[in-house]
C-alpha cells in the first residue's frame, strides 16, 4: 500500500497558469465534465471561499491526480509544495489606463519573461519538476516581451502627484520629467484635473495662469496620508464631515482589499442571496459590505466565534472570507488611528438611537457615498409598463417570472420546474400558456409591496447562464394517451398548475369582470380593518348585511363539522382550520399557515385578515367542501399615493411616525372605501372616515397634508382596471363563459396525461430541453450620466447587488441614481463595467441635487422665457485660459423632471459652506464637542435639502439645445457668491453661481 501511495505521489499536481476567473470556470467546466479521468480540479484565485482556497492544498487522493486552475496569486503569493508540473499560457490581466475614457481595465496580454519564470518555479519544490509554456518557441524568443511595462506608464498618478505637493518638491510635471520612465505631459496634466475634480488640490482656474497646479486641500493632506485609493480617503473625510466615520472607514477598509464577500464557483445564487440580506432595503453594495463587517465584529465580542472552526463555519454560512475579514478589521483600525492626527475620530459610545435615527443614518451613509464617487453617477431606461404587462400575460410582476421554450405539453414537467426554482423560493402556482411558462412565488400576505427576493434570485440564474433543462417525452408517447382525443385542442390549453394543492387547471380567455364584480358588488363598500401592513396597506373584510350573514353561516358550517387532527406536519401556505379568538364564542376559522416556528405556528385568518400565534396541536383538517369556498378577507391598498422623502429617509418605505400616524387615523373608526381598480386581487382605494362633525375626510389628503405622504400617478394596469370597473358598474360589460361540462372534459384529460406521465413505468423521458429565462420584463438597462461613456454599453459586476435592477414601480416618471464606487472600462474600451454599486431611494429630484451638492461647478440651464431652470451642466467647469472646458468627458448633462428654483441652489450652496466650515477648522480645533455641534448642522442642512414640507412639483423635462456647452448664460444675470467666501482656496467646494430668473 505504500509503494501504491508513492507511486501516485509520484505522478505530482498540475498547476495551469489562466489569465482571470472567467478563463478558470470555463476550464474547470471542462475537465470537470471528463467522467473517465482520474482527476482532482480545483480552483484557486482571491474570489474563492477559503474553503475552495485551502482544497488546492489538500493531499491528493490515491490514484488521482490533483489540477489546480489558478492566476497569478500562485505566481508569488501562493506556494503549493506538490506541484510538478506547469502549465503556462503566458498569458495575464494588467491594469491600464483606456485612453478614450481615462477609466482604468484590466487588458489581456502577453505577460513578460521575467513573470513567465516566476511561474515556471512553481514546479519542482519538492521533486524534479517540468514546465510547459503554450506558445511556439520563436514567438517565446522574439514577441514575449523581457519586462511588464512600469507601474508609473500605466497606473493612475494620483497618489504619486499628491505626495509631490506634499514634500514641496517643486511642479509635478518637472519632477515626474526626471523619472527612468517619464510618464508623458498629458497623463501628468490629467491627473492634476482629476485630482482637482476630487478637491484634493485647489480649483480656482478661471484666475490662475497655469490650469495644470494647485495647492493641496485639507482633503489632499488627508489623501496624502492615507493607504487607500483617493475617492475611498474621500469618502473618509465625507464621512466625518456628515457624522458616519466609522461605516465609511469600513466601506474604505473593505474595497481596499477586495472585499470579503466570496463567490463559490457552484454556488453563485447563496453568494448573491446572502448579499441581499445583509444589505437589507438599500440595495447597496457598500452598505452589505457594512451590516456584514458588524455582524461579524458582535458575534466576536460575545465570544460566539472564539473558536476557529465556528468562525470558519459562520463565514462559509454567510458566504464572507474569514481570512479577508480579519484583514479588513487590522485595516479598519489602522486607518481609524491615521485619521485621528486630522482631528477625526470614531464615536466610542454612541448615544441610544431610535429606528427613525438608525434609518436617517442610512440614507445619510447613501448620500456620503454619492459624494465620494462623483461623477461615476447612472441612471435607468424607461420600462414600457403597457408592454410588460403584455409579455407577462396581466400577472404579478413582484411575484412573477417568465420561461420561454416549454416543449409542448408543458404542464406535465411542473414538478421539475419546481424543483429547479426551488433554490429561490416557494413556487406557488405555474401558468402554461403555449411555449411560455409564468412561475409565481408565494407571498406572505403581511409583507409589505416589493419584489420578492425570489423574483430577483430567478432572473440572477439567467444572468449567470445557470441551465434549466427538462427531461421531455417524446409528442407521439402523449399523443398514444389521448387515444383519439383532438391532440391540438389539449396541446395549446392555458394551464394553471397549484403547487400548493398539486392540481391542475385550465384557464379561461378572459380578464375576469365577473369575478370582480363578485368580490366588489359597489364601489363603495363599509369594511373594518383587520391588520395594518404597513401605511396605507392592509387587511380587512367587508361588514355589510349580506357579508355579514356570509360570515355567520360559514362559522356555523366549519364548528358544525366534526374537526379532525391534521393528517401531515403543519408547512407554510397550507390552509387548515385555526381557532379564532375574535369571535364572540370563540370556534374555529379557515386560515393559512404563514410559518411554523417550534411548537407554534403562525396563521393568518383568510376570512378576515387577522394573523395569528396558535399551538401546532390545535391545528385542524379543513373539510374539503369548505376548502373551495372563496376567502372572504380582502387586501387594499389607498391608491395614487406614495411615501414623501421625510417618509423614505426615516424608514424602510413609511417613517415609524408616519405607521403611527396612519393606525390613529383608521383605528377604531367606521370606514368607507371607494373602489378605484383591482389589481392582482389587492383593491386599490380612496378611504373615508367620519369627523367630530359627521364630515367625510380623505385618509390619503391628510397623510399628504402632514407630509407623510404625496401624490402618485397609478400604474397602467391599476388604470386598466378602473376603466374596466367603470364600465362594469355602469352594467356596459358581458362576459361569455365557457360551459362547465366543456371545462370538467378538458380537466379530466389533463389530469389523465398527468397519471399517465407521473410515474417512469410505462413513459420514460427522451430528451432534454433547455428552457430560455427566467425572464422579467420589468427589467432596467443602465445608462452613464458623463459625457464619455453616455453612449457606451454599461456591465455591472456580477457580484453586486444592483446586478439585477427590477422596476417596481414603473409608473414613476422621475430617473433613479445609481453610484458606482469602482469604474473600469473592458478590453475594448466598448463596455464600461461598475462594480460595488449603491442605488440612491426614489425621491423625486434626488439625481439633479446630488449632482448639484457634490460637483466642482455648474452652470443652470434656463428656458426661453427666462422664467425657470430646465437642467444643469455638471462638471470640473471652464478654462478662461485655454477657452475650453477643463475636463469635458466627466461632464454632465442633466435634464429636470421636478422644479428647482434659485432658493435651492442658495441652500446648497450654504451646505457646501457648511461642509468647508467643518473641515476648515478640523484642522485646528481639538474639542470633540464643536466638531459635533458642525456635523450636526451639516446633517440638518441636508435633510432640510432634501425632505421639503410641500414636495417639488413635477415638470415635463426639456433637453437642452446646446449639450455640454459651458458660458450660456448672460454674465449679467449671474451672482457669483464664491467672492464672498474668504477660505475658498483651501475649501473643498466652491460656491456655485446663482442665475438670476426673470
């Protein structure tokens, strides 16, 4: 036996040399698939889980052979001792500047000799070694070039520059002349801009002879100082400046050393769930990246992760890299005691918040993370909601997904295609229609109108191109089932699958008018609320005569019946009988399972809309003549109405003040209910109750009045239905039914394929098919806002959050920000790639003001009449010297869709004051509690920025006729403040020129 291990020791690991992750999934997919070989394919690069990382190591198994597929962390960083062999494309990724879009990318070529044999002794460690160089042997000696190109030739100088101004030693061009390989003027002369875009070095150009210089900022001493790239030290410094230093030297931290969340190669969707939860509602990469960092640092502290194994099990849990997020804490601290020689430091006890505070830190924390990665600011298309809901046949787009390519018959493989979604969530029903499938995730009736993670999980595995195939039988095995019934007719049924109930049935060609008018028999309707999801939705059930005498006779059936124990195990979504406290005598109601949690289980009454904690034993077996009958409870929701920005600051969607407000305001008090449209079975309404003085008053008015709330247009199919209603209620609608008999024949041949097919004794499958999706249509492309990259094709980095962008309220006509912390370009300059990206809330106006806050210069757009602002050109501003614009590719052109008067640019500019008052005297005064006072005067200029007691009225957006052109405006009509301001050299904002309107 050991001359057996010798021997396969012998035959040594094979450590192939890939250029980037791509190369080495395709390559593992490979040889993976080879099933006769006796291999062992791991793959080893900074992305992996430690997990993946430590099994290159691991002892080869007897008989195999180890290959590890690795890049060049196994060139220098990694050594792996039994390596014999090498195998080397000579190939490698290098970091360069595109020249178009001065955005760094990372290029495929050739890598140099020196690196090349750096690779080749990996091989040999322990015994003779060989190394194979995949190249022919005079490309080797006459292309493969001796050394890589300088670091300084093809990295940002930034830094470089920076540590110049700070020793004093003369013009950063002059000097960087004298270096072995110069980098040229032009690279130079950008840098300097760049780093005046940034604030680093002073900005006053219209009145300096040489654009190219500047003195450093408070923020370039800062920069200078710090280890990290510079928009990470400004996001330091931002972070103090608006009081969330310690989240943002995390985010600094974590992004310095590729962050800490890991892929697994076979597991790409529990890396992407377990990023969704982390980062919560924010859809925000840097904010995960925080919840992450502090969920790991308690669970520390209260000595849950002393042991190393528990560690490592909570990291492969969680999908985070253990190693890594040590890394990132010893960096955290570093940086925490650099910035403290600034005056800067981290609140050691913080003071008791209340939700309120913890969620306005948030959006603070989001607004901060504008600011540093300025200008690498995007934006979405519109979605065409008519369109969508078309492609989705009128079905829930938060709930629903699209297949295409369902062989024919498809219904008989719904228990495979709950299988494979099954990894995103619990699949509720299928819907056949023809070669396209809709499948709908179950939605628990007490969260809140957002798309379900599960939705977003399922478009993520069309994204990572995850296979989704189905063992089909072959059309002519069906066909010999149906002995002699009309195959067609059969063939092209609208199906609808219950996977709840494991039942079929076919669907009616209709929009449904009966059935709605069987569920709202007026448009007025008196109803009493039951459970209060969130403002302006919630549950209840109707309390007229004719519902009530419905209510009592089916309390009397069910505790008329001889109740039985539940014949299986109590799971989520199965409907039972629970006992109903609300009643006057108590007895049992027909309710639903929301979860089971030990010993209990929590119901919601689907009768009434209550929800419920009741004992697994009490649980009973719902009779099957009850179990058809139509639930009485019903769903609303107050139409053409959504959370002001007050509301969106300080909550989730609805501020903790303004879920009080809305219970005071329908607790306890009789309501009346105008129907406006039904929408996936939710009523969409105005609400009414009575006043001191009998007088009807809008619930919706008076949340708005208070500034809880604001208009909203309703969505395409909310306003199909209210036309539709219209007409039903005027009695103009008459719906064709299709005949019962007609319907029983086609259920019956259908679930007799079903029988036929469900056992492989007498069918077996035949084929596979590859189904297309799943698809949403409510799926956004992104767009840039700077002027170079406005017409190139926008990629965001697989690993974010933002990856998937679903819209889930189309109706909204307002552009939604999304800030990139990291902007490269591809090997063709064609595609520019974001990566650790944060989508900003959807407040109306929000794009136009960060960009305004946070750029260098603007210049107001005004209409013809002189009488309002129409847009705002962003940039770094124009040169009086070189009669050019300064830096014209970041340059931004942004059209309004709300109204912004002259008072709003006074107020940022007084921010911006704010924000240099702050930093100006951060350098010379050490008393912790005027620093304080200064950020908490900056966090309340912003919030009164942005949360406007009446909010902005929408505009119709008018694109400008002269794009990116700087000097518009009649000097006459423009107020230049920034003389007025004395510290301006060294401020990191300037003031912006106010224009005067007729």
């Amino acid at each position: 036996e050991e001359e057996n291990l010798s021997v396969t020791s012998e035959r040594g690991s094979v450590l192939v040399f890939l250029p980037g992750l791509c190369e080495i999934r395709y390559m593992h997919s490979c040889l993976s698939s080879k099933f006769n070989k006796r291999w062992q394919v791991y793959p080893l690069h900074s992305r992996g889980t430690l997990e993946e990382q430590n099994n290159a190591f691991l002892a080869t198994v007897p008989g195999y052979r180890k290959i590890i597929l690795c890049t060049n962390i196994a060139e220098s960083s990694v050594t792996v001792p039994d390596v014999k062999y090498v195998i080397d494309f000579c190939l490698t990724r290098t970091l360069v500047c595109d020249e178009e879009t001065n955005y760094q990318s990372l290029r495929l070529c050739w890598a140099s000799k020196t690196n090349c044999n750096q690779r080749k002794g990996r091989a040999g460690r322990v015994s003779r070694g060989y190394c194979y160089r995949l190249v022919r042997k005079n490309f080797w000696t006459d292309f493969i070039p001796e050394q890589s190109v300088p670091e300084i030739l093809r990295c940002p100088l930034g830094a470089t520059v920076l540590k110049i101004k700070k020793l004093d030693m003369g013009g950063p061009k002059a000097l960087l002349a004298t270096a072995l390989s110069p980098p040229s003027v032009g690279d130079i002369e950008h840098t300097i801009l760049q780093l005046k875009e940034l604030g680093a070095l002073t900005n006053c150009v219209q009145t300096e002879e040489n654009p190219h210089d500047g003195e450093l900022t408070f923020l370039g001493r800062v920069l200078a100082q710090l280890p990290v790239d510079l928009h990470l030290g400004k996001l330091i410094v931002l972070g103090h400046a608006f009081g969330c230093l310690e989240e943002c030297l995390i985010i600094a931290a974590a992004l310095s050393l590729r962050n800490f969340f890991t892929s697994p190669l076979q597991q790409h969707i529990d890396g992407y769930r377990n990023k969704l939860v982390f980062a919560g509602n924010s859809k925000s990469d840097c904010i995960a990246i925080v919840n992450a960092f502090k969920a790991w640092q308690a669970c520390s502290q209260k000595g849950e992760l002393r042991h190393p194994k528990k560690e490592l099990e909570w990291g492969q849990s969680n999908c985070i890299h253990i190693k890594k997020v040590r890394e990132v804490a010893e960096l955290f601290h570093n940086l925490k005691e650099r910035v403290s020689a600034f005056n800067m430091h981290v609140n050691a006890h913080p003071s008791a918040v209340d939700q309120e505070c913890l969620y306005k830190q948030r959006f603070i924390l989001q607004v901060v993370i504008a600011g540093a990665f300025y200008p690498n600011y995007f934006t979405f298309g519109k979605c065409n909601e008519e369109s969508a809901v078309r492609d989705l046949a009128g079905k829930d787009p938060k709930t629903t997904v699209m297949l295409r390519n369902i062989p024919p018959y498809g219904y008989l493989y719904h228990k495979q295609l709950q299988s494979l979604f099954r990894q995103c969530g619990q699949v509720k029903s299928i819907a056949y229609d023809g070669s396209k499938a809709f499948v709908e995730f179950s939605r628990n009736p007490m969260e809140g109108f957002k798309i379900l993670p599960a939705v977003y999980l399922s478009v993520k595995m069309s994204q990572l191109k995850i296979p989704l195939a189905l063992n089909a039988y072959h059309l002519n095995d069906i066909k010999k089932q149906l002995q002699g019934v009309t195959a067609v007719s059969v063939e092209s049924l609208r199906v609808n699958v219950d996977c709840q109930k494991q039942s079929l049935e076919p669907v009616e060609v209709s929009f449904g008018a009966l059935q709605q008018s069987k569920m709202i028999p007026n448009r007025l309707l008196s109803i009493k609320i039951t459970e209060i999801v969130e403002v302006g939705h919630f549950w209840g059930y109707r309390t007229d005569e004719k519902n009530r005498t419905v209510l009592q006779a089916l309390t009397a059936e069910i505790n008329y019946q001889n109740l039985m124990d539940l014949p299986v195990s109590p799971h989520p979504e199965m409907v039972c009988l629970a006992p109903f406290t609300h009643l006057e005598d108590g007895g049992y109601c027909r309710a639903r399972i929301l979860y089971v949690c030990g010993d209990f289980a929590e119901v919601f009454f689907v009768d009434y809309g209550n929800r419920s904690k009741v004992p697994l034993e009490k649980l009973k077996k719902i009779p099957s003549s009850l179990q058809e009958l139509p639930f009485q409870a019903l769903e609303f929701k107050i139409c053409k109405m959504r959370p002001s920005a007050q509301s969106l600051v300080c909550g989730e969607r609805w501020s903790y003040s303004a879920s009080q407000r809305f219970a005071s305001l329908v607790n306890g008090s009789a309501l009346l209910v105008k129907v406006y449209s039904l929408v996936h079975s939710v009523l969409h309404v105005d609400v009414f109750y009575y006043s001191r003085c009998q007088e009807l008053v809008n619930i919706r008015d008076v949340l708005i009045e208070e500034c809880y709330a604001e208009l909203a247009e309703e969505s395409y199919e909310s306003q199909q239905s209210h036309s539709l209603l219209r007409e039903l209620f005027l009695d103009q609608v008459k719906e064709e039914k299709i005949p019962v008999s007609s319907r029983e024949e086609e259920k019956h041949l259908l679930e007799r394929l079903l029988n036929c097919f469900s056992d492989h004794k007498s069918n077996v499958p035949t084929h596979k098919v590859t189904v297309f999706g799943p698809f949403s249509p409510y799926e956004l492309k992104c767009y840039s806002m700077t002027r170079v990259s406005q017409f190139r094709n926008i990629l965001i980095q697989k690993q974010s959050i933002n990856s998937v962008v679903l819209h889930d309220a189309p109706e909204d006509p307002f552009q939604q920000l999304l800030v990139s912390a990291s902007v490269s370009a591809n090997a063709t300059g064609s595609a520019v790639i974001l990566e650790e990206t944060s989508l900003m809330p959807p407040i109306p106006g929000l794009l136009p003001l960060l960009s305004m806050l946070f750029a260098p210069a603007i210049e107001l757009r005004v209409d013809k009449s002189g009488k309002y602002f129409t847009g705002v050109l962003c940039g770094l501003g124009w040169s009086q010297t070189s009669g050019a614009p300064l830096l014209p590719e970041n340059d931004m052109e942004l059209t309004f869709d709300v109204h912004f008067g002259v008072e709003d640019i006074s107020e940022i500019n007084i921010l911006r004051t704010a924000i240099n008052k702050l930093l100006s005297e951060c350098a010379v005064c050490f008393e912790q509690t005027r620093v304080t006072q200064l950020q908490e005067d900056v966090r309340q200029k912003l919030l009164c920025l942005i949360c406007k007691s009446k909010p902005r009225d929408k505009i119709v957006p008018t694109w400008y006729e002269k794009p990116y052109a700087w000097n518009q405006v009649d000097p006459q009509h423009i107020i230049d403040q920034s003389e007025k301001q004395h510290e301006r050299k060294n401020g990191l904002y300037q003031l912006h020129k106010l224009v005067l309107l007729n």
